[in-house]
C-alpha cells in the first residue's frame, strides 16, 4: 500500500473545498492501493513526511507567496527529512488572488532544496473564485494517485 500525503492549508470556505476535491481524487474508487492523509500545515510534521510515498501541497497566495502556515510545515520539517526524502513525487495547487508567481516560485526553492521530484506541473488557480478549480484540484489529486497506484511515481 502507498501513501499519498496531502497537506493543505484552507482558511476559507472555498480553499476546504480545494482541499476537498484533493482528498476526493486521490480517494477515486478505481485506485486501490494508496492510503491518503489530508492534513493542514499545523498539525503536518516529518514524521508524516518520512511515512509517505508522495505529496501533495496546497496553498493559498499571500502576499505574493505561501501562506504562513505551509511556510511553518516546511521550516519544521525541512532539515528532518532533507536526506531521506530526496525524490519524494510532489505536486502542488495555489489559490492565487493574483498570479501566484511569488508563491510559485517560493515553494519551487524550497522543494529543490529538498530535492523533491515535481511529478505536475504546479496548479496555480488564479483570480476571482471559479467553480472549476474544484474539479482542477480533484484531478490534480485524481492523477498523483494514480500514478502511485500504477507504480508510475
């Protein structure tokens, strides 16, 4: 059995949906053999990180970059697993008011340093809200599932 681990951080109503649709994707009936954990950023920690097969990050953009709440996962789990992780198949959705580039490109340094392996390109859901980033997200969570479940990832 693989793990997926989803850690996503949802302030508002809308970003739980996000988070959500993550967690109902990679919960797709026809994947039979990952487990998934969704946590927020607080209560995610290296422990979760050494356990898993793969991650899924979500954020919202704040102030041109991630919200304070992924920034504190990533400082408490960054130097834990920095040598046991390299390789760790990753993705991430952005709910960006504006263009999420600051987001983007923040999370991007920090995964490198990490030397984790983007497995999608990252999902930067940008503007005004739109029902269909649900099902964006859902299929972001739908694909990083499967390809764990096939043994592509």
């Amino acid at each position: 059995m693989k793990h997926l681990l989803i850690v996503a951080h949802a302030p508002s109503p809308n970003t739980l949906k996000l988070r959500e649709a993550a967690a109902r994707g990679a919960g797709h009936e026809d994947i039979e053999n990952v487990c998934v954990t969704v946590k927020a950023p607080l209560e995610a920690g290296p422990e979760d990180v050494r356990t898993c097969d793969a991650i899924l990050l979500g954020t919202t953009e704040n102030l041109g970059y991630m919200s304070g709440t992924l920034k504190d996962f990533f400082d408490r789990s960054y130097y834990p697993v920095l040598e046991e992780k390299q390789g760790l198949p990753c993705a991430i959705y952005i709910r960006a008011g504006h263009d999420g580039t600051g987001t983007r490109r923040a999370v991007e340094t920090i995964v490198t340093g990490l030397r984790w392996n983007w497995v999608q390109d990252p999902l930067v859901l940008r503007g005004d809200w739109q029902d269909a980033f649900e099902a964006k997200v859902e299929e972001l969570g739908m694909y990083l599932a499967a390809g764990l479940d096939a043994g592509i990832i």
